[in-house]
C-alpha cells in the first residue's frame, strides 16, 4: 500500500504519456509531494515536460513495452534500481481498433488483447513478485470499463479484454491479499482525453452519447486519476478486488430522462 507520508515510496504508471495515465502522473507529483513517478510508456510524449517541471528526482520515464514478460520485468527493475521503494502500480496503457467481427483478422484480434489483456497480466506479476521478494506490502490499480457492461458493435476485442482485467483482477486480489497487496481496478466511463475530443471534432463520435450520462457530461482526466489516487492511498486499505466505476451515470442510466 502506499504510504504517501514518507520519502520512501514510488508508484509505477505504465502507460503514463497520456490522458488518463498522464493526468495521474500530474496529480500524484502535486498531491503527494514525498512520493516518486515511474512512467512508462511507448513514446515519452510530454512526460520530459513534467519532469522539467517536477524535477528528475521525483519522475522517471521509461520507454517500454509491456506487453511481454519480459518487457513489463525490464520496468520493474529499472524502477526497482532508480526508487528506493516501489509500493504502487498503475496499468492505463491500452488501445482500440474499430473492426466487424466477421472481418477481423488474426492481428487484429491479437493487437488489442496483447495490450490490455497481458500487458495487465505481466505487469502485475512482475509488480506483485517484487513485493513478495522485498517482504513488502503494495497496491495495484488496473483499467477496466464500462464496455465490460454492455454490447459494443465493432469494439469486439476491446470489451474482452476489459472483462478479462475484471477477472485477472478479482483473482489476484484473493490470490495476494496473503502478502498484503490489494489490488484493484477502475472502469471509467467516456472521458474528455485527446483522443476522445479529437473525435467529436471530426464527427467520429455520436454527439448524443453526452445526454447518455446523468450528469450530462464527460469526465475530465484528473478527476479518473482521483480515483486513483484513492484506491492507492492507506484510506482505502480494506479494498480489494474491487472494480470502481467512474462514469457520471452512464452505465446506469439505461434509458432517456426528459422532464
């Protein structure tokens, strides 16, 4: 678990160069100043930026791919080498493809699942024997979604994948309570990132979906990484296994509301 009131604790984020796992990098550097960043990513992004800003003595980025054993291991360790004590993990690196069932390929089907699906899994392995070997509890926040809650056209691979990070989740957290790692997962509804705002732009997306959520919006990056913040921190120490949904409404709303 993180104790974010000593100088002695440092939370890893792997997919960490943008939206969500960007704006939890920011919010941990502020909110917690004792504490150190890993984030590693494909591509640095703005992440030189923020160290600039926060000094390299408090975030370290790490290009990588974590989609493979060996690759999530090669984080740990450098992570391991640069922070005197690795007590958090965070799993945002993901992606989505747009493809008919009936038409998608062997690669397609792979690329979205070697992300999500076991690039969480050797994440959280490598994390969790890390711990195990240092005798030292921990705690893990993984990204899931609401598409693990409904039928979504074309976005076979992703809403699989999501829902196996439902169950890899629940699992591990029964599997290592024993050594004092929680480990738990987020589902956020549609959030106001890049990628999201560049397709309203350009009419990719479905303007009504807004009127979906009974809060009539879409949530703000920082306010996913609240969420965050909480599940890693001492006061949600009695929290395992859980999958916090953070959507304003969205998944249950169900049906339009008009007064």
């Amino acid at each position: 678990m993180t104790n974010n009131n000593s100088g002695h604790s440092a939370v890893i984020v792997a997919g960490g160069a943008s939206g969500i796992g960007l704006a939890t990098v920011r919010r941990l550097l502020t909110q917690w100043p004792h504490v150190q960043i890993i984030a590693a990513d494909i591509h640095a992004g703005p992440l030189e930026e923020v160290k600039e800003e926060f000094g390299a003595d408090r975030l370290l980025v790490l290009k990588s791919d974590i989609t493979s054993a060996e690759g999530a291991h090669a984080v740990i360790e450098s992570s391991a080498k640069w922070a005197k004590s690795l007590t958090g993990l965070v799993v945002t690196a993901g992606n989505s493809t747009n493809h008919s069932s009936l038409e998608m390929t062997p690669e397609q089907w792979k690329e979205v699942r070697d992300c999500h699906l076991d690039g969480h899994f050797y994440m959280n392995q490598a994390f969790a024997r890390h711990l195990v070997e240092k005798k030292t509890g921990g705690a893990i926040v993984n990204f899931s979604s609401v598409a693990h809650i409904f039928g979504w056209p074309r976005r076979l691979p992703y809403a699989v994948a999501k829902a196996g990070i439902d169950a890899l989740t629940r699992t591990l957290a029964v599997e290592w309570a024993e050594f004092g790692i929680r480990v738990n997962a987020i589902a956020p509804g549609y959030v106001n990132t890049a990628m999201v705002i560049n397709a309203q732009n350009a009419g990719y997306l479905d303007p009504s979906i807004v009127d979906m959520h009974a809060m009539g919006r879409f949530s703000e990056p920082d306010e996913i990484a609240a969420g965050v913040q909480f599940l890693l921190s001492n006061e949600a120490s009695f929290i395992t296994g859980e999958i916090l949904t953070i959507d304003g409404g969205f998944s249950v709303k169900k049906i339009p509301w008009y007064k």
